[in-house]
C-alpha cells in the first residue's frame, strides 16, 4: 500500500535558509486561531480519544496536502505542453484571418491560460505530458484555477460554493474571537460566590459587563464590540488591501511569544499547584464531532498551498518539509492540549481568556506577569486576527465574484443572474458595493447571535473545512491523473504522492466515511 515509503528518501530535508524558512512560513500559516479553541476540545473528549483523533486527522492531512500538490504539478504540467502546442501552431499559421491547421481563430491577446482548442487537443495534450521537467511547479496554479481544469461547470461551482462557505465561517470566528477577547479585557465586574455556582467564578452572560452600568450585561456588550469592530475593518473589505511584509513579521513574533507563554505559565502553574486535575475523562464519544471540526479547522492550509508552494525554490523535498512542519504542529497541539487540561479545570472556549481569569496569576506579586495574563494574552486574537480580517474578507469578495461570473458561455441572458451581473446595469453596483457587502454581512451577523467560538469552529471545519481539506484534493488528483492515457506516466512525475495507488484511495475514503458517519 505505501511502496514509495519503502525508498525512505521523501521524508528527508535538508536544512538551508530556503527550507528552514518553509518550515517557519508553514508553521504559522496552520497554526492560528483553531489552536486556541483546541485545548476545550480535547478536555470534553477526553484525553486518550483526543490523542488518538489529533494524530490520526493530522496524518489524513498531511496526506490530502501531498495530493494537492501532485494536482498542482500535474496543472503545471499540462500548461507547459498547452503553450507549446499554441507555439508551433502559431508558427505555422500563414493565412491572412489567422486560420491554421487547428481550424481556430487565434486572438493572441485575448488567449486565456489554458486556451479553447485544448478541449480539442486534450487527449493529444495529456499523452505528451509525461516528462519530469514538466512538472516542475513554477507556476502558481489556485486552487480554483486547477478546478476550472479539471472539474466540469457544476464542480467548479460546487468548489467556488464550498470556499465561499469556508471563509464565511472563517470571517465569523475572526469576529466572535476578536468582539470576545475585548469583551473580557474591558468588563469590569466580577461575580462573587452568591452570584455564580461555580469552582472558578466564571461570568456569564446575562452578569453585568460594568457595576456602575447595570442594563449592559456581557452579551449586549459582546454584541457592541462586534458593531464596533466591523466599523472599523469592515470599509477595507471595499478596497484591494495586501498584507505588508512588516506586519506579517509583526504578528508572527506575537503569535510565537503569546503561545511559548501559554505553554510556559501552564507548566509552571502545574508545577507548582496542589489542584491539579487528576480525574480526567479517557473518552467522550458525544463530543467527537467537535473535537473532529476543531481538528479540521486547526490543520487547514490546503487553500494557500499554491501561494505557499510555488515561491520556494528548492522542491527537491517537498513533502519531507511538509511531514516536519506536521509533526512539529501535531506535538505543539498534543503539548498546548495536555498543558492546558491539567492547568485549569474548567477551560474557556478560547483559550487565552483562561489566564485572565485565574486566580493563580491574578496574585502573582510581579507586575510584568499581571500585565501579561490580564492584557497581552487576552488581546493577543485581537491584534493577529484583525490583521487577517481584511485579507480574508477580500478574498470572500474575489470567490463571490468568481462564483458569479465564472463562466462567458452563457446564453441566456434573460434569465441568467450570472449574465445581468456581469454584463447588465447593475454590474457596477455588484463589483465596488453589492459583493463587499455580500462578504462581510453574513459572517457578522452569524457573530451576532452565536458567541461559542467552539460552536462556530467546529461547524466551519466539520462540513466546509472538511470538504476543502479531504473532498476536493481527492477529486482534483483523481481528474488529474486521468489526464493520462498510461498509469506508468504517474511515476514520471517527482511530485507525485507517497499515497499514490489507488489502494490508497479505498483507504482514504473508507477512513473518512467513518469520520462523517462519527461526525453525524
């Protein structure tokens, strides 16, 4: 089943700047704000279902990211073999109206990347591209690109649909994390012992946000924040916003300091505390649905490989970067996880608000440490997830329009939204105000009326974050590598994945029927 393991050659890195610097880039583009809400997960599943579910997912991921970069090389493949076929009949094309042996009109300025005739040429096109060189990965190939090849109409809109959804949930997360974290820095009151039944004196939301404001509970105040927030990044979204290089690096060292922190100050905590939890739960069957979507949510980098990928020079080994940056990822979850379960007996569903609210720290005599459990953890989602809000947001707005108007061969015009969109009056409107509100509005107020970060993690990642993670790179590596008129061209290509039989495929599947059917 896994012959290529036998060679022990994929997995092998060599440590230079450009993969070390692959390595940091992978790390923080997964590991965000899925692995904040991780931690309550893996409590309300128990600690040995939850070990076995985080490694056995973050395998299934790894594989599903070797599959999607096989599909990458294979689009590249076939671009390369499309131009050259465009280039020798271009040469041969001497009739005045630019009629050639292909029988096409030929408007060079106009040719798109993978042009008309190909679907004449295809069967021609895919015998040809069966030499490694071809499939080198030089050019950055999306996710919907690879889609528009290999899928028909109704995939591509499935997959468009399916992104649009994803990011939905993803926009929703963004701003129920950002409005809470908030929330909890600036409410001042706190409940006593007559107030709530609770070992840690946990705040609800029908409490008080302030004693001196009393009509204000923390839910309304929840809701003001949201307001306030989409306020201010909400009007970028009608812009072409790009993240600068600058406050990338910015966010990534706050990202490194705020979880060796957490990780620290839970150790030494669990050092040096007498009420440390020692009855944990083994397993928890009910909660593996949660657990699965939170898992999901937290290992997602699918959509960005193209981005990802391309840029790198060396890609000898690829996929050995790639299993490093999931093992290293897998133990730093299991490590934040574990910390976490036996730090504090009841966890928030975000985990940064824990700190503040522990008694723990709030006595630690130091100012630097108060400073930090109070303000700089808390707020930690909001400086990182603010930054991330327009980019994600614009991107909505780009699958919105592409969903819209994927397609110039409609013919009715009469009755096709597609076409009065594109073509009609109301184009205008739809591009520069109708789509950005069509990306923000929805997201904003699902955040309105849900506040459970776990709820709205583990829905986006269960049904979207599953189909974008484990439905679609099957589907594109399947069209694929039916492009081919031989199965021995496969092994040609040096990108192709250490999964690549289709033995692998029955394990696959069968691995994620049973998710789905635990996941109902």
């Amino acid at each position: 089943m896994f012959r290529r393991f036998s060679k022990l050659s994929w997995w092998k890195i060599e440590l230079n700047d450009d993969t070390l610097t692959g390595l940091v880039y992978v790390f923080n583009l997964i590991v965000g704000t899925g692995a904040l809400t991780l931690p309550k997960a893996f409590s309300t599943t128990g600690w040995a279902l939850g070990l076995v579910v985080i490694l056995i997912l973050a395998f299934m991921s790894y594989l599903t990211v070797t599959l999607v970069i096989e599909a990458m090389s294979i689009a590249n493949a076939l671009i390369v073999k499309s131009r050259r076929d465009r280039s020798s009949t271009d040469s041969s094309l001497d009739e005045p109206d630019g009629i050639g042996p292909t029988g096409f009109g030929r408007e060079r300025e106009r040719d798109p990347l993978i042009p008309p005739e190909l679907g004449e040429h295809h069967a021609h096109l895919r015998r040809q591209a069966n030499t490694a060189a071809n499939f080198e990965i030089k050019e950055r190939v999306e996710m919907g690109s690879m889609a528009s090849m290999f899928f028909g109409k109704i995939g591509v809109y499935l997959f468009y649909l399916c992104i649009a959804i994803y990011l939905y949930g993803d926009l929703s997360i963004y701003i129920a994390a950002v409005s809470k974290s908030v929330r909890d820095v600036a409410c001042s009151y706190t409940p006593n012992s007559t107030d709530v039944n609770s070992t840690n004196l946990l705040p609800n939301d029908s409490d008080p946000c302030w004693t001196f404001v009393y009509p204000i509970d923390r839910f309304f105040a929840y809701r003001i924040f949201s307001i306030i927030f989409m306020l201010v990044l909400g009007p970028f979204v009608f812009f072409n916003v790009q993240k600068t290089k600058y406050l990338q690096l910015t966010t990534t060292f706050m990202r490194w300091l705020a979880f060796i922190i957490m990780i620290g100050f839970s150790i030494l905590k669990i050092a040096s505390s007498d009420n440390v939890p020692k009855n944990l739960p083994l397993a928890n069957y009910q909660q593996l649905p949660n657990l699965f979507g939170v898992c999901v949510y937290s290992f997602m980098c699918h959509h960005s490989l193209p981005s990802l990928v391309t840029p790198i020079s060396s890609k000898r080994r690829l996929f050995g970067l790639f299993f490093a940056d999931y093992t290293l990822i897998t133990i730093f979850y299991l490590l934040l996880a574990f910390t976490g379960i036996f730090a504090f007996t009841n966890l928030e569903d975000l985990y940064t608000l824990n700190f503040k609210k522990d008694s723990y720290f709030a006595e630690d005599p130091y100012f630097i440490i108060i400073f930090v459990t109070d303000y700089f953890l808390p707020l930690f989602p909001v400086f990182t997830l603010s930054t991330n809000f327009p980019i994600i947001a614009i991107t909505l707005k780009n699958n919105l329009k592409a969903l819209f108007q994927i397609h110039d061969d409609i013919e009715d015009e009469n009755n096709s939204l597609i076409m009065s969109i594109r073509y009609g009056k109301w184009k205008q409107f739809w591009t520069n105000l109708g789509f950005p509100l069509l990306a923000i509005t929805p997201p904003f107020l699902i955040a309105i009326f849900v506040e459970d970060l776990q709820v709205l993690v583990s829905a986006t990642g269960s049904y979207a974050g599953a189909g974008i993670q484990y439905v679609i790179p099957v589907c594109l590596v399947y069209y694929a590598r039916k492009c081919f008129s031989s199965p021995s061209v496969i092994n040609t290509n040096p990108y192709a994945s250490p999964f690549k039989t289709l033995n692998n495929f029955s394990f696959y599947y069968c691995c994620q029927d049973l998710f789905v059917l635990v996941s109902r």
